[in-house]
C-alpha cells in the first residue's frame, strides 16, 4: 500500500504529496494544465492552514510574496467611502498571522516543496478509472493505463474523478445563486495600495485590488442562474451588460477587461457529498467539500484535509478503508460550520435590492464599534478543531515496537 495518484496540483495536489511522502508512500500527481498557472485571484489565508504552511517552512515566503489589508473600503457611485473597516479586527483575532496571496503564488509554493520528489505528470488526466481488488486500473488520456493502491482526487470544484467514481455533478453541486468573474490588468489607475475597494449595485458587486508590479485585480461577483456563458466573448458580454451602467469606475474597468486574454469564470458553489471516499478512491479539497469563495478559507481547508488524510492513511498500516473513514470523522463537521457561515455571508456579499446594499452598509459602518466587528466576525475566522500531531504519533508507534 504504496503508491498513490493524485488527480490536480492546486492546493490540495501538492499539499497531499508532501504529506503522503513524509508518511512513507509514493505519490504521483497527473495535472491537467499544462504547467503550473500563474495569476488568477488572491485568497486570504490564515487559521490552522497558515499554521500547516509554517510547518512546511513556507511561511516567511508566503508573507514575502503576500499582502496586507488595512482597509475594505465600500465606496458609492462617485468613489466616496459610504462604509468599510479596518483590518485590525483580523491580525487581533489571529495573532497577526493573517495574508492574502495570490491562489497561484500559493500553489506555487506548495508544489516547490514536492517537485523534485514526487513524479509529477503535466497536460494529462484520467478518464477511464477501474477498482480493482488489489489496486485501481487508471487510463490516463495521454500516457495510457497506470496501476496505483489508491487515487485521490484534488481537481477542484468540477472534480473528474468524482465523476468517474461517484456520479454526475449536479448532485453534489449546490449552486449559491451567483457567479464570479476575475481579471488582472497593468497600468490601471487610480492605484489604492492594501485597500480592497467594493462597489455595490443590486445583485452586483465589483471590486478591486491593487497588486505588486503595477498589477490591479478586478472581481465581479453577481446574482447569476446556473447557466453560464462558456467562451470568453460571452462573459465578456455578460459582464459588459451587467455593469455597463454603473458608477464609480465601471466603465474604465470594462474597457480594461475588453483587452483581457484571461479571465477567471465560474458559479459560486459548493460540493456537499454523502462520503468522500468509495474503495480505493477519495477527495479531498473542493473536489470534496468546496466552501465556495464565500467562506474566504477553501484553500486553508484544502491544505488541512490534505494532512489529515495523509495522516490518517500513515496511521493505518494499510486500512485505507479506516483511514478514509477517520479522515471523514475528524473533518465532516468542522467543514460543515464552515460550509454554512458561507451561505449566511452569501446575501452580505452582492445584496440583491437597494434596501438589502443599505442595510449592509449600515452593518459594516456598525463594526466601527468596539467590539462589534470581533463579535460579527469571530465565529466565522475561528477553527474549531484539533489536529492531531501524526509524526509524533509514528515515533510512538515506533518507539513501542
Ligand atoms: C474568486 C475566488 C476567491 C477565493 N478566495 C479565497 C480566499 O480568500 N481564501 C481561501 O482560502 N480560499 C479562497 N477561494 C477558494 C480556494 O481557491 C479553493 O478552495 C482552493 O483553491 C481549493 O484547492 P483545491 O486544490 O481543492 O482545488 P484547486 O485549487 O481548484 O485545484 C485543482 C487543480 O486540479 C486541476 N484539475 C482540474 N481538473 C483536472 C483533471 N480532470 N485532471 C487533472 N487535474 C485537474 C486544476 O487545473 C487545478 O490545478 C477562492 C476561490 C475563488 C474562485
């Protein structure tokens, strides 16, 4: 009980690896994309995935490379400041070890520390997979078939090996009512270093950031049924209708997003499963549990399934069947606090009338309260759970043997 393939090097791919190699097995990761990407959105990270990190020596990197939010600022249709707080609220209630980064820079950093010793096949993927009684039998669309002990998958929101094993999409999809659009552009002024600046319409917000290099990150996110346009051409056109008549700088921003090559495009969602793991296959990550966006820690999630799921198979001297089961045991619930803060932030983020955006903003003028901003925010960022140490437990085991 060995070898491992990995389907998907974002976050919880390369996070797996590194702990599944500590633990004694051979992972292997098949990656879809061609290399690694780069761009994309920024995430914030903190909580007991920071803590993970730190333990793989990535943290003074990962604040090498990241920011750090004073200020969201909500801003009206002539770029007044109508509401908005200030950041200190997090670093108190984290010890200041809270960051946003780039999802790439992140992924980047977790596959350096795999990369020379774990096999890793790029611009290929799995689309036949067999459980056999010994092993699982996988065809691979360009390197053909391959035998593993066990396949992982941590592809993402629309996972292929949750298909192949577990069925079609829509029933593990549960589809938050929105959509999320994100570009980056250079050159763009006004710059607002370390402010996330929003502006909201009914059922639209937009936002924007300012990145190193002269870089400016643009995210829409808007009230959106499930079925979205596919090319880039129609979400751009989507985007253009949608806030085409708004304030504040919709219009320059659409006149920079008309000359993206790239743009991030997606539903809002998230993956509520059953199990997450039949026979010699799991999950881990959004292909298991996606919390959507709007829990603002899908990534620090993916990196603490990764341990305990490498943990737990270290721990089980070949009964991957009680590893995947104690994996589930230690994590169904804690992930399900976090899955429903997300549908209870979900309204906050782009209300859907004038009345829904005031009282928002009435909310968020509100966490100028000692206190408040502590109380609103608290439960939320808190990780309510105990990992357990697995190296130390193998020197145990070792110890008393
Ligand atoms: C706009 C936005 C903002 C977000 N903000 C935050 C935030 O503030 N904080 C936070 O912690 N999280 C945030 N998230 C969520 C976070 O990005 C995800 O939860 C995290 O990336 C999940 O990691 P993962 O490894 O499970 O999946 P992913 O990061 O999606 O990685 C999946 C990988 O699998 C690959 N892949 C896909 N299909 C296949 C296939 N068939 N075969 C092989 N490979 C495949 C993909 O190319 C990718 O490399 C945000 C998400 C979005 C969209």
């Amino acid at each position: 009980m060995k070898s491992v393939l990995i389907s998907g090097a974002g976050i919880a791919g390369p996070g797996l690896a590194f702990w599944l190699k500590e633990a004694g097995f051979e992972p292997t990761i098949v990656e879809r994309a061609p290399a690694l990407q780069s761009g994309g959105y920024v995430i914030d990270f903190w909580g007991l995935g920071y803590d993970l990190t730190e333990r793989m020596g990535l943290i003074a990197e990962i604040n090498r490379i990241g920011y750090h939010i004073r200020e969201v600022r909500i801003v009206n249709d002539a770029g007044h400041r109508v509401a908005g707080f200030g950041t200190t609220v997090f670093s108190e209630l984290t010890s200041g070890r809270f960051v946003t980064l780039p999802r790439s820079a992140l992924s980047r950093l977790l596959f350096g520390k795999v990369k020379d010793s774990v096999e890793t096949i790029f611009g290929d993927e799995i689309v036949e997979l067999e459980q056999q009684t010994a092993c699982v039998s996988v065809a691979l669309k360009h390197a053909g078939e391959r035998r593993f002990d066990l396949v992982i998958g941590a592809d993402g929101l629309h996972s292929s090996v949750r298909k192949l094993t577990f069925g079609r999409h829509s029933q593990f999809e549960k589809h938050l009512g929105y959509a999320v659009a994100v570009f980056e552009a250079s050159g763009y002024r006004p710059r607002d270093e370390d402010v996330y600046l929003m502006y909201g319409e009914p059922g639209r917000m937009l936002g924007r950031f300012t990145l190193h290099d002269d870089r400016t990150l643009f995210l829409f996110v808007f009230a959106a049924i499930t079925d979205l346009p596919a090319t880039l051409e129609a979400q751009k056109k989507l985007l253009r209708d949608l806030y085409g008549r708004g304030g504040w700088e919709c219009t320059k921003i659409l006149y920079e997003l008309d000359r993206a090559d790239e743009l991030y495009f997606d539903s809002v969602s998230q993956i509520k499963m059953q199990n997450w793991s039949r026979g010699r296959v799991a999950l881990v990550g959004d292909a298991a549990f996606c919390v959507s966006l709007l829990a603002g820690q899908g990534s620090a999630l993916a990196i603490i399934a990764a341990y305990v799921l490498a943990g737990e198979l270290g721990a089980s001297q070949g009964h991957y069947e009680q590893a995947f089961a104690n994996y589930e045991a230690r994590l169904r619930s804690y992930i399900g606090d976090k899955q429903r803060g997300a549908e209870r932030f979900a309204g906050a983020f782009a209300p859907r009338t004038r009345a829904g955006l005031y009282f928002r903003n009435m909310v968020v003028k509100a966490f100028a309260i000692p206190g408040l901003a502590r109380l609103a925010v608290g439960r939320d960022i808190a990780d309510r759970i105990e990992l357990p140490d697995y190296q130390a437990r193998a020197l145990d085991r070792l110890a008393s043997a």
